[in-house]
C-alpha cells in the first residue's frame, strides 16, 4: 500500500504483543516509512462506509460524483 500523502510504502505498526494481537484481529496500523503518516484499520472502514455511502446517495438522487 501507498501513502495517499506522499506515495512512500506503508508497512505494518508494531510495538508491543498486545497490539500484535489488535492487528492479527484486524484492529491494527500502517505507518508511512517516508512521512510518518499512520492509518488505522478503523480509519479505512470508515472511509469505505462513507464513499459506499456516499454513491448510495448520489445515486438515489440523480447526482454522478
């Protein structure tokens, strides 16, 4: 994966076991290896929900994004 700010290669956030497991569970990080940036798992399924959300509703009302 890309980062969208830079285009650098994201790469898996690791720190402690803990959290080794919130990532095996889908819960985890990437993190830019050029720019630092940091994307959660949780921040990707938002962003789906609402460009899913956002073509249900363009599209109910006649709008072509």
């Amino acid at each position: 994966m890309r980062c969208k700010r830079c285009s650098g290669l994201m790469v898996v956030e690791c720190c402690v076991e803990e959290e080794l497991e919130e990532q095996q569970a889908g819960r985890g990080a990437l993190r830019c290896v050029n720019c630092g940036a940091m994307v959660t798992v949780r921040m990707l399924r938002n962003l789906v929900a609402r460009q899913t959300e956002g073509i249900k509703t363009s599209a109910s009302i006649g709008v072509h994004p």
